[in-house]
C-alpha cells in the first residue's frame, strides 16, 4: 500500500482525516494481531455503526462528494425508469414502488414527479435506507421538491414481507461487500487484511471450503481454470441479497441497475486482476486499505449471479441490457423537453446529460439493466433491445 502521498490523490480536509483515523482505529481493534477477510473489512469500512462510508455524515453523492449517479445527472434517467414502473403498476391495477439505498432522493423525486403526469402514482413510495444520516438528506430533498407527495412516501427498515409492485435498485448491488481471491500454484487463497502499525496491508491464506467450492463452480462454468496469479471477486452477498427481495415481491418486478457484466465477461483471461474500485473525490483508484471509512469501495456486479438468484427464487429473467439501449428504447428523447423551446445553454446541458447517460465512454455500456418478473410482462424498454442470452 502506497503512502497517500504517492498516489495522486487529494488530501482528505480536517474532519474527513479525523474520521478515516477514527475508523483505522476500529479496524485495526477488529484485527488485532492476526487478520480479517476482505469482505468482513469492506463492511466495515462501509456500514460500521457510526464510522462506515455509507452511514456516517460525510458528503458522498454529487459534485461535492465522491462520484454522481445518473439520477444525479439528469431527472431523464428517474423519467424513464418512472415510465416502465408506470405500465407494470397498470398491469397490477395498482401497487407499490420500493427503492433500496435511495442515495440522495433525486431518483425518487424525479421518478414521482413523472408517474404523477402519467397519472400512475404508486400506493406508497418505499424507501429502504440502512444510513440515518441518508435518510434525513433523503426526506429533506424529498419534502423540499415534492411534498404533495409526503404522504405516500415511507422509510422502512427492512424488506417487507409480501410485496406488489415495482423495485428499483440503482447502485446498490455494487456497494455490496465481495470476496477476493488468488490463484497460487493451483492453490485458491482468500485476500485478508492484516494491520502494521498505521497502515493495512493484504495478506493471503488457504481459502475456506465454501469459497473454494464456488470458484471451482466458476471455473467449470467458463470452461477453464484459473492460471496462477489470477485474482478477482466473488459476491456471496449479491447472490443474498438479490433472493431476500425477489423471495419478498408476490407480484411485480425487480429492476437493477448498477455496472457489471455477465460471468464470463467477468472472469475473463484479460480480468486478471479483478474488478474492485475505489472512489474519493471522483477519483478512482484501486486501493482499498487507504482512506478507511471516507472512500467508497465497490465491485463491479456478475449479472449471471443476480439472474441465477432471481430464477431460484422463482422469478423471471425478463430482460437485460446496457443502460443506453435501456434509455433509448424507454423514450428519453420523447420524455426530453422540446428543443424548439430551450435557450442555447439549456440544449448545451441536455445534450451533454444525454451524452453522460447514454454514451460508451461514459454510462451508456459500462451501466447494466435487469429485470426480474413475477406475473407480469417484460417491462417495454426490453422489448427490442433484450441480450439475457448473454447472461
């Protein structure tokens, strides 16, 4: 692990500083003399009481946090999402929208905004937030954009136990913490984090049988072994939790949305060094152990395991595909406001947060879209645009 100093990126302000030393402290208490798995530091390190990214009160989201999401981007994004929840809410003759992780709110106030022209408004709003601190800046925005629509929103603690309607998960299956593993003379070894004076450093051990089994399970689907140095992520938890909230909807559909790929794109030859990212002040980078409690840590998703959990828990794999396909098919240029009645600089920021949604190089093909039914159809967007083949 470099000193910060060394990496290029910029120094945490005062208070930040303090609580990444606050939550180095907690660590090293966790690991004592010996040494945690990667997933047990990554929760940590994200969801600690108190000192975690996700649950304490430092600025994560937008221009003055550490990256923006594409509801943050433009209300386009929340506007086509809004459209598809609207004809599967018609198909239920009602229902309810749950969203897990609702961020900043912006996906929430845009999505009512546009379900109330379409005439669609959900029963209730479902928010699932495990973050006090998100949901105090959720209800502010919230109550602040939208408060004819106070009464319909409800923050919740965990899944409800039957559910009917629509859930849209943006980001989230990311932020949840992964495995990681190398391939040493055959060998699977688990990556763990041990503590030398200040700083982290990794440190690798014979993997657990569970571990094993699944990358044996891997590799035999992708039809070879893993070479020596091999190292990459397995997400249990992703597989866990995709099935807690399809086991919990009795009719309707599950979006997901967050970047990744399918199985054999993830553990590609080329993907040898895995797909874990860090996040600091739009930066990204690739080194967990820095910055403790004030970066976020992420991994990009296998699909093939959230379509493998949907399936399993009876429901189905109704579509998949890129962001930009799943735009476009959606109508975000008919929900787009008429150019004929933009100033220049209006046209200029349009464009520009179309090109950020929808382009390659941007969100466009890195961000993925799937859909998980249970009694009702494939949601229109995926109608003409579906590669569930490829999962």
């Amino acid at each position: 692990m470099k000193p910060l100093a060394e990496t290029g990126l910029p120094e945490p302000e005062h208070e930040s500083a303090s609580h990444a030393r606050r939550m180095a402290r907690h660590l090293r208490t966790r690991i004592g003399d010996g040494s945690i798995s990667f997933s047990e530091f990554m929760q940590d390190t994200l969801y600690a009481p108190g000192l975690g990214y996700y649950v304490s009160g430092n600025r994560k989201f937008g221009e003055g946090g550490d990256f923006v999401t594409a509801p943050e981007i433009s209300d386009l994004f929340g506007m086509v999402v809004a459209s598809q929840c609207a004809a599967i809410l018609d198909e239920l003759a009602g229902g309810d929208i749950l969203e897990p992780g609702a961020g900043s709110g912006a996906l929430a106030v845009s999505m009512l905004r546009r379900l109330d022209a379409l005439d669609a408004l959900p029963r209730r709003y479902l928010i699932l937030e495990v973050s006090p601190e998100l949901q105090a800046r959720q209800e502010e925005r919230i109550r602040r954009a939208v408060p004819k629509f106070a009464d319909r929103i409800q923050w919740i603690s965990a899944l409800p136990d039957s559910f009917r309607g629509v859930v849209v998960a943006n980001e989230v299956a990311d932020a949840i913490p992964v495995e990681r593993f190398r391939i040493a003379d055959g060998v699977i070894l688990q990556a763990r984090v041990g503590s030398d004076g200040d700083r982290f450093h990794w440190c690798y051990e014979t993997a657990p049988d569970s571990l094993v089994e699944t990358i044996r399970t891997i590799e035999a689907t992708c039809g070879r072994p893993f070479p020596d140095g091999y190292e990459s992520e397995i997400s249990p938890g992703v597989r866990n939790w995709v099935a807690d909230v399809c086991s919990a909807v009795e009719r309707g559909a599950v979006l997901i949305f967050d970047y990744g790929v399918s199985r054999r794109e993830y553990y590609a030859p080329d993907r040898s060094d895995g797909w874990l990212q860090c996040h600091f002040r739009h930066r990204a980078h690739g080194d967990p152990l820095i910055l403790t409690g004030i970066q976020d840590l992420t991994a990009w998703v296998d699909f093939s395991v959230v379509a493998e959990a949907g399936v399993d828990s009876g429901m189905s794999v109704a579509g998949y595909t890129t962001q930009a396909e799943f735009l476009l098919h959606g109508g975000i240029t008919q929900v787009a406001p008429a150019l004929d009645g933009l100033t220049p600089g209006q046209r200029a920021a349009l464009s520009n947060e179309m090109k950020k949604l929808t382009l390659p190089g941007e969100m466009g093909e890195n961000f993925k879209v799937i859909a998980l039914c249970r009694g009702v159809p494939t949601p229109p967007a995926f109608q003409y645009c579906d590669k569930a083949h490829l999962l």
